[in-house]
C-alpha cells in the first residue's frame, strides 16, 4: 500500500478506516512521522497525556499541547506544555503554560477554547481531583498568563463551545458525585462565560458512573452544540440536546447498542454516510462501531466494521478526518502490540479503503505494522489520544499521537504523522503585482489519483467570489506538485486584493490557500509601475506567465448540481458596539456571493456587508447571515449561518 505509518521505533498505533467510493480510486492513506520524531512532553512525564491543537500564539501556525502528570523530585504536579509549530511538521522546544501541583499522577485533560473571539485560543486543563479548572491565556513573547474558576468538586472531564451562541466559548464539565459506596451517578455542568468569569448553570445527571470524556458537538442541527458523553466503567454514551435558551442541557438519552461492551469507549462524531447528518462513532470491545445519527441527537443500534482490531486496554483514541483526499470522511483509532507485554512488540496499523454501504459498514481494509515499543517488558504503552491538524501546511490532514501506557516503563510521547497521501494540495502561495491592475499569482499544486483543477479566485470584501477568467488549468490524474504561475487581470490600482489559490478533484474534493496583493498606483501619464521582488515581468510592465506540466482546460461539461458543503457562519463576539463578519463557507463551485442580515427571521434593511456593527436594536435576539451563491450558468442556491444571540444591554451579574 505504499509508504507504512512511520520508520522510527514510535511505539505507537494507529488504525485507519477509510471511507470512499472505490470507483474514484483515491489513494491509500500514507503517513510518515513528522520531523521532530516521537518525543516525551517533558522530563519527568508519566503515564497518559492528553494532547489539545490550536494556533497558542497567533502565527498562522498549528501548535501541540500536551498535559501530563510529571513527579520530579517525589512531588506530584499536572503540567501543561505547549510546542510551537513551524508550517513544516516539526515542533518546538515545550513552553510550561501551566503547573498545578496534584496529590497524585493521574491522567489530565486538556481542551482548547476560543474564551476572548478574535484573539489567540486559550487552553483549559482539568485535574481530576482538582475542584478547580485552569485556563492559560497567551501573553506576549510566547508566555502565558494563569487563572483558575471553581468547578464544584471533584471532576473528570472538561470541554468547550459556545452554548449560548454570543460569540465566545462556554465550558462544560463532568461532576463525579461520590455515594456512600463509591461513585454515584455523575452530573454534566455548563459554565457560561460571561466575560469576565463563569456561571454555572443546571446540572445534568448523565446517569452513568465513571464518564471519562464529554465532547460538544452539533448533533441537533440548531446550530447548538450538544453533549457526548462517554463512560470509562459501563462502556455506555450518552448524549445530551442543548437547552434552546440560555447555557444547559436537556435529559440524558442513551446511546442504544453500546451499554455492557468490554473496555473504555472512544468517541468521535462525524457524518459517516454522507446523508448530512453527524453519525457516532464508538470504539470498545477492539472494535470500532458506527451508528447512524437522524439530525435530533438521536443514534440507530450501531453496526461494526469489518474484522477491525483496534486498541481495547489502557485507553482508546479515536480521531476523523478525511486522510486519502476523497471527499468522504475517515476514521483513525488506536492499534494494539502484535504481541502484549513483549519489548520490541511491533504495533498494528490497520487500513480500511471502502465507500461505506448502507448499513455504516467500512467494507474492505489492508493491514500494515510501524514501529516498537521500546520502555520495557510492561507492553501495555498504547494510543492514549489523537487529534488531526494540517500542521505541514499542504492541505492533508495530519494526526498527532499520544502515547503512554499503565505501568512506570511506558513514558509518554508525542509525535505527529505527516499526511504524504497522493492526494490534492496547494502551498507556496505568493502573489506579485506587475501592473497597477495585473498580478502574478504563483503556487506550488498538486490533483491526487483524480483528475483535477487549479484556478485563482478574487474574494471581495462582500464575500463575493469570482473567478478570474483565463485562470483554470487542469491537473491530469497522477500528477505530482508542480510550481505553475496564474495571471489576474482587472485589479484596482493602489488597493489590495484578496486571491486564493484553488484545486478541486472531480470527485468534488476542495483544497485552497488565500494570499494578498497590493497594486502600485497609476504613474503620472498613465505607464504602470512594475512591483518589486523576483518573478517574470516585460518592459511594458505585463507579466509573462509559464505553466509547467499542464494541459490546456477541456471544454467543461454541462455544471452540476450547486451545493454547499460548509454552511456560512456568523463569526465575532455578539455584543452591542461588536462587529460580526459572515464567513461564507464553501461551496462546490465558485460564482458571485451576496449577503442579508437577518434579525431573527426578518431582513435587517442595508445590511448587505460581510461585516456588521451590533447595534442596540439586536439586544436579545438572534442574528444570522444569509448567503446566495449565483453560478456563472444562472445557478442560485441560499444558505442561512446558524443564529447567534446577542444579549440584552442590562447588565448581567458577574463573578
């Protein structure tokens, strides 16, 4: 199948199921590991990590935390360590965001929130026996300032979204309500924040004991995220629907099928079967099963894969992602040792390469091994968590993994696999003015195993999308990344423009990277002035273009079906005196957007912009952006954001 997961003793695994259509002939999925190899969070780290992705400090670049127990010295502390991706794969030098000291080395759990909008993400921890969450919120100089917020006692798991849609994430947790012979039933707690701290709402009995892990996700379709939550003990998910007012959650509902399985349920949710609908996918029991969503938070008895063997002891890891570049979604989880409790065990990687059918299942797989554990005889280090990031910066999705295990032997590490699969990319992305109104934008592309276009759009402060005539080139099937150079023509003198780079396989699959270009002005009798910087320009001032290994665009066939795959989304904090923008999201094909301000369900008279200012009038209701895209052939499609509610202006009690 190609290149296997790695070369290095990582010990680590990861199975990947994939979801696609045969037909298409996508790629198997490739990964080698990143160039900082697997590495320990930090001197003295023991037992399992828990690892979070965000741009910490606002450079345009995927960072890792890592929080793990750490003894130095016979004490016990919980740290957070943050390194620093560079856009190339590797990771910097760990930076301590927090230390909380701890009476004992259990495994923390980190999330990632956006508590301030528009400034950089601020990472939560949470100690099991802590009643206390810790927040770090990035400074200057990559340092980072600590504050903490009561939880109500003892808790074990911490997540963030934006339950009350104003713009800025809330948090939730899971309570551990301790009986008179151990755990009780454990509570599920919002916390809104308010801006300047945290109040906590209802609590919510999840009706389970020992939950491990709560995730926020839109299961509803309201666009408010509802909770998932998963059990360490009796394997059972539950989830809980979104209040439709103020920050909390309705009654718990049982996840059918999953109850009474052996080992610690994984979990992730995503749209599986490509019904537009969010699916859950579960796995315990070494096997990974998926059950169908039916858009109200619901889920059908789950089906099972074919013949996977995944990670069932210690922990479970289960990430999504869409790693063989065809459009559909795919699911990675962690592997076991092809031998326990064996030094030098290599670890099993299993890949799934299929459409899913009707009923969820992954219908066909190949199998791999990479790597060996290298701590000792204990053989219990394993997967302990996953996340994906484009941390390369080629438009795959990577994964980063945590290891850890249950014994003083397994030492935890963190490494992350760079996505190498023959699949659609665009990076490299310059642009450089060779007139007042021409430009050279140039790129470095790539199709995949399908057929493909490359072109450049103008994105206009509107949110308006054109694509620049005469730029479309095809990328036959099979081709490797080529540096190919696009001209624009029609641009404003003095004013800078908003381009980017796009590459569509003809499975539909989308990949873009934007940049600017600022043109010179006119000069005195009307010659142009050339920019600065390399690149082919005349003496007249136009741009001489080459294209290396493309073939001119054939004669599109008649368009398709217009769709919209990202629905628009309103981004800001929704506060009186605030601006909102209106992310138009994405769409199968390019054409003229225009946006509407909507007020609940009424039009807000002017408001046509991309940006808006909140103004006293929206105090209490909702807002929403509405999208209509018109296709070159007449086309029209409309798409309304989910709502976001700005609050009255009487001011609300703080803590």
């Amino acid at each position: 199948m190609g290149k296997g997961l790695g070369s290095a003793a990582l010990g680590a695994a990861v199975v990947l199921l994939a979801a696609g259509d045969a037909a298409q002939a996508a790629a198997p999925p490739t990964f080698e590991v990143g160039a900082s190899g697997f590495i320990s969070p930090g001197t003295s780290a023991t037992r399992e990590p828990d690892v979070c992705v965000g741009d910490f400090d606002a450079d345009g670049h995927l960072d890792v935390a890592s929080a793990s127990a750490f003894v130095i010295s016979g004490a016990a502390s919980v740290r957070v360590l943050v390194r620093y991706g560079t856009g190339t794969g590797a990771l910097s030098a760990p930076v301590e965001a927090l230390n909380v000291p701890t009476a004992n080395s259990v495994r923390p759990t980190c999330a990632t929130a956006q508590l301030t909008p528009g400034g950089a993400p601020e990472l939560l921890l949470l100690v099991p026996n802590d009643a206390n969450a810790y927040v770090a919120t990035a400074a200057a100089g990559r340092t980072f300032t600590a504050s903490s917020f009561p939880i109500g006692g003892f808790s074990a798991g911490i997540a963030a979204g934006d339950l009350d849609l104003d713009g800025d994430d809330d948090v939730v947790t899971l309570r551990v309500i301790p009986s008179g012979t151990g755990d009780g039933t454990d509570v599920l707690v919002p916390f809104e924040n308010t801006g300047s701290g945290f109040v906590a709402g209802t609590a919510r009995s999840t009706t389970l004991a020992d939950p491990s892990r709560v995730e926020l996700v839109d299961l509803g379709e309201d666009g408010r995220p509802d909770a998932v939550v998963s059990s360490q003990m009796s394997s059972a998910v539950v989830t809980h629907n979104a209040l439709m007012t103020g920050v909390g959650f309705g009654a718990a509902v049982a996840a059918p099928g999953i109850g009474g399985l052996p080992g610690r349920n994984a979990v992730a949710v995503a749209d599986v079967d490509a019904d537009g609908r969010r699916d859950l996918l579960t796995s315990n029991g070494a096997v990974v099963r998926t059950s169908l969503g039916n858009g109200t938070g619901a889920f059908a008895t789950p089906t099972s894969s074919v013949n996977p063997t995944v990670q069932s002891i210690v922990g479970t890891a289960l990430a999504t992602l869409d790693g063989d570049g065809d459009g559909a979604v795919d699911v990675v989880a962690g592997g076991p040792a092809a031998t326990l409790g064996l030094d030098g065990s290599p670890f099993r990687g299993v890949t799934f390469i299929g459409k899913a059918d009707p009923a969820a299942r992954f219908q066909s797989f190949v199998s791999f091994t990479f790597g060996v554990t290298t701590n000792g005889t204990s053989g219990t280090e394993a997967t302990q968590d996953l996340a994906q990031g484009d941390f390369d910066e080629d438009g795959r999705p990577d994964l980063v993994v945590a290891t850890g295990g249950a014994a003083a032997a397994d030492l935890p590490r963190i490494g992350i696999l760079v996505n190498t699969t023959n699949v659609p990319s665009v990076r490299n992305v310059t642009a450089q003015a060779g007139s007042p109104t021409t430009a050279t934008v140039r790129a470095t592309v790539s199709g995949s195993t399908l057929a493909a276009t490359a072109e450049v759009e103008r994105v206009r402060p509107n949110g308006q999308v054109d694509v620049v005539a005469g730029s479309q080139q095809s990328l036959p099937a099979g081709s490797v990344a080529v540096p190919v150079e696009f001209p624009v023509a029609g641009l404003t003198a003095a004013s800078t423009t908003s381009l980017r780079v796009v590459v569509r396989t003809t499975n539909g699959t989308v990949r873009s990277r934007s940049v600017t270009v600022t043109t010179p002005a006119e000069q005195a009798g009307g010659g142009g002035t050339t920019g600065t910087g390399g690149g082919p320009t005349s003496g007249s001032g136009t741009t001489t273009v080459t294209v290396e290994k493309l073939v001119p665009v054939p004669t599109p066939a008649a368009p398709g079906v217009l769709a919209n795959r990202v629905a628009p989304k309103v981004k800001g904090r929704a506060r009186v005196g605030q601006t909102l923008g209106c992310d138009v999201g994405v769409w199968t094909d390019g054409g003229r957007f225009s946006v509407r301000w909507l007020r609940g369900t009424t039009v807000i008279p002017k408001a046509t912009s991309v940006v808006r200012k909140v103004t006293t009038a929206d105090g209490g209701k909702q807002l929403r952006c509405r999208v209509t895209l018109r296709r070159a052939d007449g086309a029209t499609l409309t798409v309304r954001s989910a709502a976001v509610r700005v609050p009255k202006a009487a001011a609300k009690k703080r803590v």
